[in-house]
C-alpha cells in the first residue's frame, strides 16, 4: 500500500510506517460491513428503521466535505454543560455564541454538528436546514456539590423534532451506580426518535472508580468499551461514538483476587485482538454489530499536539473499519481558521485513497 500524503505522514511522525501498513491479522475486514457511498442502502436499509430516519441518515452521511463517502466528520460542543462553559470557552470566548459553533462546523465542512437544546435551538431557524443538527438530549450537569457524575434528560425528544434536528444523542455511563436508569431513560428516547424519524447517536462511555486497578485505568480498554458498545447498538443506536482504546484487559484486571466482574473468553485478548491500536479499534467495531452500526471515535481533549492527534486518531478508525471523528475541544478552543484546518486535516484522512481498512 502506497504511504499517504506526506502532510500525514509528518504528523504521524516514527509511528507513520506502522500505521499505515498494518494489516490486521484478527478479525478480517472481510467480516465487516465497511462505509461507503451504498452504506445506507446496504446495511440499514435491511433493518426496521423507517423511510424518515434512513432519509435522515443519508442526509447526515451526504453533507459536507465527506459527503458521499460513508465517513463523518461532526462537530460536538455540549462541553458548556459537561464541562462548564467558562472551562471550555475561556481559550476562545466566540463560542459562548451559538452561531460560531455552528459557523465552525460548516466552514469546516463537517457533516453535522451535535450540541444541546439551547444551543441548536438558538440558531434553528437560521441554520437547521443547512447543516445537520444532532441535538444532546441528556447531559452530566456538574453543578451538583459535591461533583456527581449522572447522565440526566434536558429535554424531549419531540422538541429536537420540531427545532429540525436530523437526529439524537445521548451518553450513557455504562458501569455507573445509574447506569440501569440511564439505559431505560435512553433506550425509551431512542424509541420515539426513531418513530419521528430522527437518527440516533449513542456516546458509550463507561465510569465506575473500580475501572481503575493498581495505578492502571481501564476506562478505555478495547474488552469493556467493545462491550459498551455492545449494549448500544442493542439499544439501536444509528451510530456510535467512543474512546479510542489505550489498553485492553480490563475484565482480567477487574478479576483478580477474589472478585468477581461479567463474563470473559481468553480469546478476547489472544484471538479477537492484539496490543496494536488498529487491532485494538478493530474488537469496538466489531462489537457494533460488525460496523452494522458505525463507529465514531472521540477526538480528546485539546493539547500541544493537536494536529498530530487528530490525524493519528483518525487514522487508526479508519483502517480499524471506522465510520469518521467526532472532535470538539480540539477544534473550537484555537481560532477559528485553525479549528478548520484541523477539521480539514481529519477529512483528509477518510479522503485520501492510499489509507485503506486494514
């Protein structure tokens, strides 16, 4: 396979060769339903959504710089509500204004941008018809004293569907004390959106303190988060989005002494996976019903190697049988012409022909 474009490449720095050149000798790509141009027609045309979400859908994956290709790239800022807005928005204020968000997504060429109901619902009327809206319909609100960590409903899901929204999201802390509440809460939500012919997006993070074991955190090892995004789809998300892996194992980790946590096969880790990122990206996809439901990786939080992140991050999903990004802080705390290009640089990952699924 011929090396990406030499932009890439840079930013992919020692790790470029390995990368791109990979080839995933776990679960084959063969196995995979894989986005493309058809992917509607090929995978959720066979499922019981109704004419108004796969319409919804298709007009998600046609939007943007990556129209037409089966990838997204969407901007997410609900951050003023997860993280609080003075947090998010002090590098770059612009965004205490709804419009800019949106601004930057379209300039950016993204194909859709997911906030909360204030946010979209400040501008609907002006943009809901130029670019998809993704409406967060349950947040962690911070507030609380002491910090808690709950997911809770800020809205209806009719009131995304009258505001035009294109579709839902919602997260769910899978492992957390209130995980039971927030599946029915969501899984109810995500029943009546589809019935109005919303799309729906599912952030499967997992919480528990327990996940982190002797100084080692597996918050985002491939077994519990492939396993998160297991009851996703069975929640029939449309697509969903999680924490690219840093590690696996976390079942094992979980198991040691004398306790006891869910269920697990040696193959996980011996057959299914390996200590490769790709191979790693590759177990959540096919815990998404083997790309049946897409999967969008977060892109973190902003830092000093931001490009290079990004481009990495993207890279991994993508040859892993990735559907696209999902990226905010890294794009909307710096000015606005280098949050597009850093937009940009992602897209030119799905774009570019020489990285292919691995």
């Amino acid at each position: 396979m011929a090396l990406a474009s030499k932009s890439i490449e840079e930013l992919l720095g020692d790790e470029a060769e390995d990368l791109l050149t990979h080839n995933c000798d776990t679960i084959s790509k063969d196995k995979l339903h894989l986005p493309s141009a058809s992917y509607v027609d090929d995978v959720w045309y066979q499922s019981d959504r109704n004419p108004r979400v796969l319409r919804n859908l298709q007009s998600l994956l046609d939007h943007g710089r990556l129209g037409g290709t089966g990838y997204t790239s969407i901007l997410p800022v609900d951050q003023g509500v997860e993280h609080s807005a003075g947090a998010s928005f002090a590098p770059n204020p612009d965004y205490f204004d709804p419009e800019n968000i949106i601004k930057l997504a379209i300039e950016g060429g993204c194909n859709g941008v997911a906030s909360t109901f204030g946010v979209l619902g400040a501008v609907a009327r002006k943009y809901a018809h130029k670019i998809p809206f993704i409406v967060k319909i349950n947040h962690n609100e911070l507030m609380t004293y002491p910090n808690t960590y709950d997911q809770v409903m800020f809205g209806s899901i009719e009131r995304a569907y009258d505001m035009g929204a294109a579709a839902v999201g919602a997260t769910i802390y899978f492992g957390s004390e209130e995980s039971s509440r927030q599946i029915q809460e969501v899984a109810r939500a995500f029943e009546r959106a589809h019935e109005l012919g919303l799309a729906t997006i599912l952030w499967c993070y997992t919480r528990n303190s327990a996940f982190k074991v002797n100084g080692e955190d597996y918050h985002a090892s491939a077994d519990l988060t492939g396993q998160a995004n297991h009851l996703g789809v069975t929640l029939q998300a449309d697509i969903i989005k999680q924490k690219q892996p840093t590690n696996n194992g976390g079942y094992k980790a979980l198991n040691m002494g004398d306790s006891s946590y869910g269920k697990l096969d040696e193959d996980i880790y011996n057959k299914l996976a390996s200590e490769h990122p790709i191979d790693l990206t590759r177990y959540q996809v096919a815990n998404c019903y083997m790309g049946r439901a897409g999967l969008i990786n977060s892109g973190g939080g902003s830092g000093e190697n931001d490009f290079a992140q990004a481009v990495r991050t993207a890279v991994i999903n993508k040859r892993a049988g990735g559907m696209g990004l999902i990226s905010g802080r890294k794009a909307f705390q710096r000015p606005l012409k280098e949050g597009v290009k850093l937009l940009n640089f992602i897209q030119d990952v799905y774009l570019d022909e020489d990285i292919t699924v691995a």
